[in-house]
C-alpha cells in the first residue's frame, strides 16, 4: 500500500486561499497521475483536479475551474492544489489519490472549511 | 460529461446473502482499441477513505476477498456480493475514468438486514 498524506486544510473565510499539499515519498512518486477528490461529510465523492506524472498537463472540475490550480514537485515528492476565491460550497474534505486509471491508493484526507 | 447513477440508494442484506449493486453510465465506457471497461468500484468504511476494490470493471485488487466480483460493459455495471460478510457494511461507489471529468456515482449504502 502506498502512503500519501495530505496537509494544509483548516478554516478560512469565503473569498480566501488555501493550500494543500499531498506528499507521497514512499513509492515513486513521478511515475503516477495525481488526482484531488473532495468530499463533503455525509455526502459522495466528487473529482476535483488531476496531473498527469510529469506535471504537463492538468485537467479540473468545472465547478472550481479558474479558482483552483493542480501542481506537483516530483524532486519533493509532493503534489499541491491551491485554492483561491474560496466559497462555502468548496468546504469538504480533500483526498488526495494516485492512480493512471483507477485511483489506487487514497490519503486520509484534510479538511478545509469556508466559513466566516 | 458522463453522468454515472447508482441503484438503490441503500440496500440492506442478510449475513450470507448475496448483494447486488448496479451502476449505470450516460455514455458507453468501452473503450473499442482495447476493448476495457474504464469503470472502478470502491468501498468506503465510516471515517475511512475509500478503497480500491476492482477496476476495469472487473478486475479485483489485490487482498480483496473473491466474494466481491464486478460484472457488465458498455453502460451497465454490477458489483455483487456474493455471501454478505459483517465486515462488508459500508457506501460503496462505481466511477467512470474514461474521458474527464471524472465522475462517481453518488453511492449506494450497504447495510445488515
């Protein structure tokens, strides 16, 4: 099982920026797409963002198009997303996952919350 | 964007029965060239991530228990249980990863009769 861990969420006010990191240095990291999912408790799961393994392309959900972008380190073994024009309807929980296919292996998931 | 539907919503199973979960895309996800179904299914446990139990709609990962099994092409899938363990309550989602945006189900909730 591959470990990924997911940092940066919290509360922040609507029309704030946040950004999260998911690091995932035990396996190797450049050679998979990362994707976000997010997840509002109690609710589904929904496709946020992807980036392909060497960062070249990227792909999002409309509903955060423009406001959220997708980056990755592969020297740091690290994949970002930085969320800006924050609104109360992106508050979930925000998983990052691997996979060129199907997504594999899933963090824990970080929460972020948009409220004032 | 391919909108994928689940049915039922919740569905509840008696200790050793079989479970049937169906999934229905609005596109066809066969993909011609290889002839695969790009369509995954994933358990979620309460407090849990989600978990990878088959792919290419069929294909079992491994470590998953032979009495899951995933069935269908084209735009209709199934996930069947086949004798329902305790240990298997939890939502359970099909996902599309055949063009993006990617797309899920909006699960479906397996519970003990």
């Amino acid at each position: 099982e591959m470990q990924l861990v997911e940092s940066g969420g919290g509360l922040v006010q609507p029309g704030g920026s946040l950004r999260l990191s998911c690091a995932g240095p035990r396996f190797t990291f450049s050679s998979y797409w990362m994707h976000w999912v997010r997840q509002v408790p109690g609710e589904g799961l929904v496709w946020v963002s992807r980036v392909l393994s060497d960062g070249s392309s990227t792909g999002y959900a409309d509903s955060v198009k423009g406001r959220f972008t997708i980056t990755r380190d592969n020297a740091k073994d690290t994949m970002y997303l930085q969320m800006n024009s924050l609104r109360a309807e992106d508050t979930a929980v925000y998983y990052c996952t691997r996979g060129v296919a199907a997504m594999e292996d899933w963090g824990q998931g970080t929460l972020v919350t948009v409220s004032s | 964007d391919i909108v994928m539907t689940q049915s039922p919503d919740s569905l509840a199973v008696s200790l050793g029965e079989r479970a049937t979960i169906n999934c229905k895309s609005s596109q066809n996800i066969l993909y011609s060239s290889n002839n695969r179904n790009f369509l995954a299914w994933y358990q979620q446990k309460p407090g849990q991530p989600p978990k990878l139990l088959i792919s290419w709609a069929s294909t079992r990962e491994s470590g998953v228990p032979d009495r899951f099994s995933g069935g269908g092409s084209g735009t209709d899938f199934t996930l069947t249980i086949s004798s329902l363990q305790a240990e298997d309550v939890a939502v359970y989602y099909c996902q599309q990863y055949y063009s993006p945006p990617l797309s899920f189900g909006q699960g479906t909730k397996l519970q003990i009769k």
